[in-house]
C-alpha cells in the first residue's frame, strides 16, 4: 500500500485484531494491550468492530477514525511494528465479492491508501487476502480462523490479539511515486482605497476521487465519483459568488479590500492545492485578512448551515448574525477552525477562517453522492450569506482579528431535523 514505505521487514508474526488503540471517552479499547510488537510483523483488520451495529461505541455504522487506513498505520508505528500487513474484514470482503461478481476476493489497488498522513515515518505496508491469513492461523495449537476471532471480538468487545508462534515473515517493498501537474484556479477583483492591498479569499477544492481507489469509501468499486456534494456544490456556489461580486464591482465607491476566489486542487490528497497557494500566495498571506471555505453545501436540510471557525477571531460571531439577520438560516456554530479542509492551512497561517458545510451522509465518497440528491434551493441560501460575508468583509474599516482556537472541528456533526409545527411549517422567504 502506498500510505507505506519502501524497505526490507522481517520479524515475528503477531495478529492485532482491528489494530486500534483507543483510549476516548466511551471506548477504552485497545488491540496492543499486554502484546510486544516491537521490530515484528503485525497484522490488522479492516474497519472496526461490531460495524453493523448502529449502537456500537465506534460511530455506529459509520466509520470512526480507527478505521482509516492512515490511523492503523500511525498506531502500528507507535507500538513499534516493523511492518503491517492488512487484510479484509468479513463484510469487507463479501463486498468485494459482490462487487467482482466472482467467488476470489480482490483487494485493494496499490494506491488505495495514499493520501498523505503527515506521518514523519512509515514501515512497509501491505495487504494480503484473508486466505492468507487463515493460513497462518491455521498453524496453531490450537487453530484458529480470523471468522472466529473477529465474531469473539464483536461479541464482548474485548481484544483477541496473539502472536503466531514460529511464524516469521521476510519480504521487501519497493514504492516508485509519479507526480503529475495540476492546477488551482485563482480569479480576483481589485480592491480600492486604502483597503485596496488586503485581500479576502472565497475558496472551494474541485476536484474529486475520480473512478474510486484512493480517497473512495466503496472498497472494490470502479465507477464515476461524481461528487456532486462533495465538492461540486462548492465550486458551483463559488463560480455564483464570483459572478455576483464582478456583476457589482463598480456599484459604490467605498473603500474595500481585493476579493480573490479559489478553485483548489488535490483537497482529497491532503490539501495539496490549498497548501500550495499558501507557500506561493498571489497576494501575500499577511494581508490576507480572512478565508471562506465552501465544502460540501450541497445537501441542506431544514434550511440548517454548520460553520466552523466561529472561534478564529472575535469578529465572526456578530458578523454571521448580521448577515443572516434577514435570511433566517438555522446557524449551528462551531468555534473550532481545525478540519480536514482547505482553510486549514490558511488558519495554520494566522487567517481567520469560516468553514461552511451542510452535513455529512452516507453517500460520501461514494458513486452515490450524485446530482439528483443536491438540494438546490439550499445552495442559493449558502450563496447568499456567503456573497453578503464576503462583502462585509471586503468592505469593512476593522480587519479581523485572529484567535489561535483550539480543537479539532467534528464534521460528523448529526443533523437536527426541525419538527413540522405551525411556528415553522412556513416562513416568509425574504431573500434579495
């Protein structure tokens, strides 16, 4: 797997179960407790247990980050594993066969797990079939199957790790990495006054997962990932966002600052794109007095809008209740400016960032998140208060300070879905 390095590994065979350590609140498990893996082989589980349990501590049905790939990697090389070796879960692998229409179980490309994990090491990763695995275990006194240990851990929730006894393991890997160009795409307007030489950025990433592989949830799946939420609603908000400010550059003579609108690339591999504007800016981050960050607004429900980085300075609070005073959005603030999204690196930059999102769901980065299930008339709100940030921000005489907060935003923020009642079963629509 290419998340893993290039390298020779050798050592002791030791099965991990899912190959997490979590010691959060409400979960307090540990696959490494009371296991020396220091300079050996261990071998990890996809996903997490009880997965199809909408009650299980690790999100439900939804992934937590232990499932990650990039998190079972990190935890390996924490307890001192010369290398790891992935392999299937059961449901996992039922979906690959269903999937390959056939009774062999395929596995993951090599790419599959290469967005980038800001690890500043890595041993050598690779993954192997469940056969394989069942063959090792087969070795036992007594045997034992991965069936059999993955239904004893979903069962109590309590590790089944073991060291394979006389199983050693040897290889190399060699990773050869291309790179290809690709490019943000920058559009500004001019400010004007003495204003004129600081600059506001609206930005949104455009690109995708392409056909599946890397960065796609739907393992063993070759298809089109449109994302039409994610983030074709984004840059569609944002190519509307910069019509509106072109179409009204001229109307008044106030002082204001450059507007610059931001189509980045390669978000889905680690902010590349983002990061890149950051160590090249257009026009210097100094000066660069906010970021507006539109990631997946495309599916709004109950006319709710979640931002984050409410928190980045003390200027943000006020101002999202002055721009929606007359819109009536139902606002969920969140202080935390820390997220896996393009105004990250901004707000590493000491720039005050806003994060807007409309929630996640089950067809994220998957063929699913298609155009039939954006919620339109919501985007016209997210552009709407997005314009009016934008311009007072452009145009307001006191530049934003910046508040260094803490935490790390949680994107899996559920929905709160309002109850029909004759207090909110309509409303007067008074947008401009």
């Amino acid at each position: 797997m290419s998340l893993g390095s290039s390298g020779r590994f050798a050592g002791s065979l030791v099965f991990v179960g899912y190959g997490i350590t979590a010691d959060e609140e409400g979960l307090h498990y540990d696959d490494y407790a009371g296991m020396d893996v220091l300079g050996k082989v261990v071998i990890a589980l996809r996903k997490e247990p009880r997965q199809a349990d909408p009650e299980s501590p690790f999100a439900g049905t939804q992934s937590s980050r232990h499932a990650l790939f990039a998190t079972k990697l990190a935890t390996a090389i924490e307890h001192g594993a010369a290398g790891l070796i992935l392999v299937n879960d059961a449901i996992s692998y039922e979906k690959t066969l269903l999937s390959a229409h056939h009774d062999r179980e395929s596995l993951p490309a090599t790419e599959d797990a290469g967005r980038s994990t800001n690890l500043k090491r890595s041993i050598p990763t690779l993954f192997v079939t469940r056969q394989i695995v069942d063959s090792w275990l087969a070795r036992l006194q007594p045997a034992v199957s991965l069936s059999q240990l993955e239904q004893a851990i979903d069962l109590d929730l309590k590790p089944r790790s073991l060291e394979l006894t006389g199983c050693t393991l040897s290889g190399e890997v060699l990773l050869e990495k291309s790179a290809l160009q690709v490019k943000n795409v920058i559009a500004s307007i001019e400010g004007r006054g003495p204003l004129s030489t600081e600059t506001v950025i609206i930005g949104a990433h455009y690109d995708h997962v392409g056909m599946g592989g890397v960065g796609s949830l739907a393992p063993g799946t070759i298809a089109v990932h449109n994302g039409a939420d994610d983030n074709a609603s984004g840059t569609a908000a944002l190519l509307e966002i910069s019509r509106r400010f072109a179409e009204h550059a001229n109307d008044d003579s106030l002082p204001r600052r450059r507007m610059v609108f931001a189509a980045f690339t390669s978000e889905e591999r680690g902010l590349l794109g983002s990061r890149h504007y950051v160590a090249h800016p257009r026009f210097a981050i100094e000066s660069t007095v906010a970021m507006i960050n539109l990631d997946m607004v495309g599916r709004m429900i109950d006319e709710q809008l979640i931002v984050y980085g409410i928190g980045s300075s003390s200027a943000f609070d006020g101002l999202i209740d002055r721009v929606n005073r007359d819109l009536g959005l139902r606002i969920r603030k969140q202080i935390e400016a820390m997220g896996p999204s393009d105004h990250l690196p901004f707000f590493e930059r000491r720039v005050p960032v806003l994060h807007l999102f409309t929630g996640l769901h089950s067809d994220y980065h998957r063929p699913s998140d298609d155009f039939e299930k954006i919620n339109t008339e919501g985007m016209v709100w997210v552009t709407d208060i997005v314009y009016r940030l934008g311009d007072d921000l452009a145009k307001g005489q006191e530049r934003p300070d910046y508040i260094a907060v803490q935490g790390q935003a949680n994107v899996r923020l559920p929905i709160e879905r309002r109850r029909p009642n004759a207090a909110t079963s309509e409303r007067d629509d008074n947008r401009p």
